[in-house]
C-alpha cells in the first residue's frame, strides 16, 4: 500500500508582499544574516615551517585549508619540489618528427614586421628569449615554423614563408634576451626556424567492412546509485565475443554488491577488486583507466580495441556497426582533439598549472612550465584505444621508457590528465601516424549551464561539464548522427529523463519497446547493507517517522487488530520516477515481533497560500538542497535537511503582473525549527525566475 505524505524540513519559506520599493537583490545586511545562519567552521592549523623557505600564496592557501596532518604535509614537499624546479621534466623525446624536416633547423632572415607578420597564428613576447626557447613554444601548439624578432618576440605559423622576403643574416642581429650572445631576428627582420612537428593532418577512417569484426575490451567506471540504468547499457552493448571490466567507485558499496553477481553468469564481465575513489578532475581517474587497461591485457589475449564508458553513456548504433569500423582501421586511436587554439587550451585545462589529489580534493599548488619538446594537446578523457598503444603504456617492459615515465611524472600533477594524457603520449611516439581525430562520441555543451563551477567543492578550478540528453535534445541527437561518425552519446540520466533513452533503443533495434515499466524508473537513495557511503542520519530518522506514521494510518479503524505494529528498521529507501517526473520515494520498513516489511511512497508536499494583494503570483516554489545548477534540479529529492544543509529556494511567478499593487517587492523569510528567523531576502517580483 502506497502512502504520499509531507516530509520534515529544518527550514520554511515565507512569501509576503512589503510596501515599499526596494532593489532586485538582497542587501548586504541581508547576506551577513544568511552566513550567521549557519556554522562557522574553525579555521585550520597551518605549517608554519616550509623545508625550502617561502612558498607562493597559492601553495599556502592550500597547505591552510587542508585539514588532515598527512595532507599538508604532502602538499609542502610538493611545493618545494616546485620552487626547486625537480617536480616537472625540463625536456622530453619527440619520437614522430615531421619527415623531411630538421627540427630547430634556420630557414633564414626575413622581412617581417607587424603591417604583414609571416607567422601570423601565435604572438608573443618572452623574457628571457632565446631561438630554441620558441622554437619549443611553437612546437608544444604544433606549429611548423618558430620566428624571433627583435630581441624579445616569438610567432609562430604553419606557412612557410616566401623566399621574396629573405635578406642576409645581418638584418637578425639584434641579441636575445635570455641570452647575448645569440640574435634573435631583427627591428623589421625574422629568423625562422623549422619546428619540426608534424601537420596536424589526422589519420582518415576507412569505410567499414561489411561483416567485419573485431574484438573490443570496455571499461566501465560507474560511480553513484544508478543500477537500472548500467544494467540497460550492459544489457544493449553486451555480445558474448567482447570483454567488460567494470570499475565502481570505492565508495559506491551497494552498485558493487549488486554488480558482483554479473561474474556468475557472464563469464566475459569482470568487476575490479582494485577499486579507487575518484574525483572531478582528479589523477585517480588516469589511474583507474590505467590499472583497467592492464588487468584487461591479462583477462584476455585476443582483443583489439578498449572503450572507456560511464553510466551515462549510451550507444547510437548496434555493436556490430562498431566492430566493422574498427575492423577497416586496425591499430587506430580514437581520441578527441580540443582543436588549433593549444595556448588556450593549456591555460583553460589548468596544464600549466600544478595540482595535487589529497582529501578527495585537487588542491592547487602552484604555476609550471610544460616540458619542451614534445607536442601538447587534449580534449576529451573517452577513448578508443588499440591494444597496441595499451601495451606500451601499461606493460612493465616499457617503463624505463624516458617520453612514458616522463608523461607519467608530469600527470601526476596534473589537473583532468586523462583528458590528455593518450593524446600527448601518441602524438609524441611512434604511434604518432594512428591518431585519428574522432572518440566516435557525442555531447551536448550549453556552456552558459555547464560552466558554473559546480565543482570548486573538490577542485581549485572552474570547469564545464556536458550537459544531460533530454527529449527536447532528439532533433539535434538525430541530425548529428545523422551527419557524423558516432558511436556513443552522453550524458543521459534516467532520473531526469528516461524517454530519451527509450526513443534511441528503439532506433537502435528496429523495435517497439513495449515491456511492462517502460515508462518508470527507480533508483536506490539507502540500502541497510551498504558499507559506505556513511548513511544520512537524518534521512533514516525522517524516514522512520513516516514509516510510523503510514503504519498509524493504515491501522486507524483496526488498531486493536494489529497492537505491536510498530516500524522498527528501515531497510531501504528507493526513489520513483514515472514519465520522466518524481513520484516520491518508497520507504521499505520493518516492524517489530513480525515476519512482515512494508514500503510506504513519500512526497514532500509544497503549500503556498497566495494574498489577495499580491502584485503576482507564486506558479513555483520549492526549498530544498543540493541544487545542481546545471540540470537545474534538486539532488536532495526527499527535502531532509540538517544544520549542515545549504538551503536553496527556487520560484518563478505567473505572467501576469499587477502594476496597480503598492509594491513590486516581496520578502522571502527564513525559519529555523524553534520558528526563529534567520534570514531574509528581499525580491522584487519583475523577476521572472530565481534560485537563492
């Protein structure tokens, strides 16, 4: 028997209209209200004492937000490694020169100023130049040619200047300012200088071959509670030809328990008993793909190609589709490119940046130069790797290799590196000429979304996430296959829109999906058996509570029937979607002295009342917490919040506004549990829409 009942909150939302005008946003008053409102934490203890001296601001700010003893100390020694230069390589091997070419090689003098710049692409003025310190600038952004010009600048360029513009070497005799007794061009004069790097010229795909196979390895890394929506992505991408490992996240216990049992019957699925807890942007995830890639070089001898997925992928076209692609391209890696503009990606990506994982954080410790040398570029962290490139990377063998250890010594300090670390390592190795420019993947990107920094909780940086494939989204998701060679879409997100994924499946085998729930979802918020993570507290005490009172409501007229009904455990609590919308939450429940278990469904219930005066009309109002900017939901279904809850409020009003009203301004007032105010927020009701 099902049950909908209101669920407790610590806070309450007041609405009221004020007369007077007032501005659109809260005053500072108001604010210092809001952060009275919650606890203040004490300030950590910070070292005092640095082994190599004064560190930079940015590696003190870390050492003093840090928390534990070990991570401290940790992020110090990173940093003097920093200051004293033995933390990042100075150099490493390129093994794929451009043929024809000698690297660091003077093309000549040439006329050159800034009305009719030769090397047009990449400006800019050094200290301390030298001809091979851009030399290595231009070749790390794969540009051709290298030129310094009076003294201090550095272009870079992909078209071989003209042989019209030559004059004699006299010209460039403007010394160098990171070393006299060098020139580096002149006034109006250039030296060019040849790179090296190869044309940015990625390997072409060949048509698939009909019927032809291949045999593919995939990894999944799986975080959170989805389990019916992994089981449908293994259910539509498994063949009994192909190998799966899957990895979840060690604090994701009850998606491990119930994958676990997917090893008794498919012998082709493994789940990784080396399981690491990973972050946004952390090195634990370079670390999870790698120690994947090696555990499937000894589950099995026989496959080609390893694809990484998550639980938010989905496939675009049948398995078999895939297998004849990369049966007419052996030895290809599928990788994404960022694009032409590498200055700014290395400074947006943060590469040139140190960063360190500790605490389940990346902490940010300072400024590095990237090795010379090689050539840097990066886009996406999901890959199509050959078993080829695998090897190499993972096997024992080649760990003396100088470009491998020192790609590996770089990325462990390097914020997002499996968003760059394939690329780099291939385009600097003898693989260098399977690149291809295509992860065979699609995302949606609504920047202005996805780019709010929604993860500066573990990472001192701002980054952009993809945003979730939604029904609106099936005329781009179409014409974009349509178009394009893609194999796998992401994100998509049952719990936000399951319709989507039916709609594919359905394209995908030809069907019409027609089994019972096809419509619902639901997804695990608690089980009793699970051993991490820690279980909310106030969750199970709020749920016990409704569980006690669906009892008292079912056994109103028979209470003498039943006396020692009584709600003793809950055993698990299970959110409920149908037709992409939140029913509520199932509340599975024991009771005392009986062999029985109920399960209860739970709504929070939003009461508004609105005043006859209003200049407008509340048509939504919610409160609750972990509001996620980007999807524009709440995490927090049920509402239970705590004293460490960060309240969010979300309201948007009807069309219609009173111009006639006294007042275009209205207060949102903030209760705690003892009916005390808190805070209060002033809003002026011309806004269409607001989240505070």
């Amino acid at each position: 028997m099902a049950f909908v009942f209101q669920s407790l909150l610590v806070f309450y939302l007041l609405a009221k209209v004020k007369d007077t005008d007032g501005p659109t946003e809260f005053g500072s008053s108001d604010s210092s209200r809001i952060q009275q409102a919650f606890v203040n934490e004490k300030e950590p203890s910070v070292l005092s004492k640095s082994t190599c001296g004064t560190l930079s601001k940015t590696a003190l700010s870390a050492i003093k937000r840090a928390t534990t003893k070990k991570c401290k100390e940790e992020l110090s020694d990173i940093a003097c490694k920093l200051k004293n230069n033995q933390l990042v390589p100075e150099r490493l091997p390129n093994y794929c020169p451009r043929k024809d070419s000698v690297p660091g090689s003077s093309l000549g003098c040439f006329h050159d100023n800034n009305q009719s710049r030769l090397l047009s692409s990449y400006g800019v003025k050094l200290p301390g130049l030298t001809n091979q310190k851009c030399i290595d600038l231009c070749a790390q952004s794969a540009f051709l040619y290298a030129g310094t010009h009076n003294g201090k600048e550095c272009y870079c360029g992909n078209k071989k200047p003209s042989l019209e513009h030559l004059l004699t070497k006299t010209y460039c005799s403007v010394p160098c300012d990171g070393q006299s007794s060098q020139t580096c061009g002149g006034v109006d004069a250039t030296e060019i200088f040849d790179s090296g790097v190869p044309t940015r010229d990625s390997a072409k795909l060949q048509a698939p071959i009909v019927n032809g196979t291949a045999k593919i390895a995939f990894i999944l890394t799986l975080n959170g509670r989805a389990l019916r929506q992994v089981t449908r992505l293994l259910r539509v991408i498994y063949r009994p030809h192909h190998v799966y490992l899957i990895h979840v996240d060690a604090r994701q216990d009850f998606l491990f328990r119930s994958l676990l049992q997917l090893e008794l019957k498919y012998p082709n699925i493994r789940i990784s008993r080396k399981r690491q807890s990973s972050i946004w942007g952390g090195v634990s995830l370079l670390d999870v793909l790698l120690q994947s890639m090696e555990q499937l070089l000894e589950i099995d001898s026989q496959w080609q190609f390893v694809f990484n997925l998550s639980e938010s992928d989905f496939p675009l076209r049948s398995i078999e589709s895939l297998e004849a692609l990369l049966a007419a391209n052996p030895g290809r890696n599928f990788l994404k490119s960022h694009g032409r503009q590498t200055r700014q990606f290395i400074h947006k990506q943060g590469l040139d940046r140190v960063f360190h994982q500790c605490e389940s954080r990346m902490w940010r410790v300072g400024d590095r130069n990237l090795p010379a040398g090689i050539r840097i570029d990066g886009g996406s962290d999901w890959v199509g790797l050959a078993r080829s490139v695998v090897e190499f990377a993972t096997s024992p063998s080649h760990s003396n290799d100088p470009l491998l250890r020192g790609l590996k010594e770089l990325y462990r300090y390097t914020l997002l590196p499996a968003e760059s670390f394939f690329h780099v390592l291939i385009l600097n190795s003898k693989f260098c000429d399977s690149y291809a420019d295509n992860n065979l993947r699609m995302t949606l990107w609504r920047r202005s979304q996805g780019c709010l920094c929604q993860h500066r909780h573990v990472v001192d940086w701002c980054g952009c996430s993809p945003m979730v494939f939604r029904t609106a989204d099936w005329t781009h998701l179409t014409s974009v296959m349509a178009k394009s060679t893609v194999f796998f879409a992401r994100k998509f997100e049952a719990a936000i829109d399951q319709s989507v994924m039916n709609r594919l499946e359905e394209q995908l085998t030809n069907t019409s999906l027609s089994y019972p729930g096809l419509d619902c979802y639901w997804e695990s918020a608690y089980h009793r058996a699970d051993l991490t993570p820690k279980p909310n507290q106030a969750l199970l005490a709020v749920a016990l509570s409704l569980a006690k009172h669906s009892i008292s409501l079912l056994l109103q007229n028979s209470v003498a029937e039943c006396p020692g009904l009584r709600p003793s455990r809950v055993v698990a609590i299970t959110s409920y979607f149908r037709h992409d919308h939140y029913q509520g939450d199932l509340i599975h429940f024991e009771v005392d002295e009986k062999e029985v278990e109920f399960e209860a469904l739970v709504k929070p219930l939003t009461k508004t009342t609105h005043l006859m005066e209003s200049p407008r009309i509340l048509s939504t109002l919610q409160v609750g917490s972990d509001f996620d900017p980007k999807e524009q939901v709440f995490r927090n279904r049920l509402g239970v919040l705590t004293s460490r809850s960060k309240p969010i409020v979300i309201f948007k009003w009807t069309g219609h506004i009173n111009t006639t009203a006294a007042s275009q301004l209205a207060h949102l007032v903030w209760f705690d549990p003892d009916d005390n105010v808190r805070a209060v927020h002033n809003v002026n009701v011309t806004d269409a829409s607001k989240v505070i």
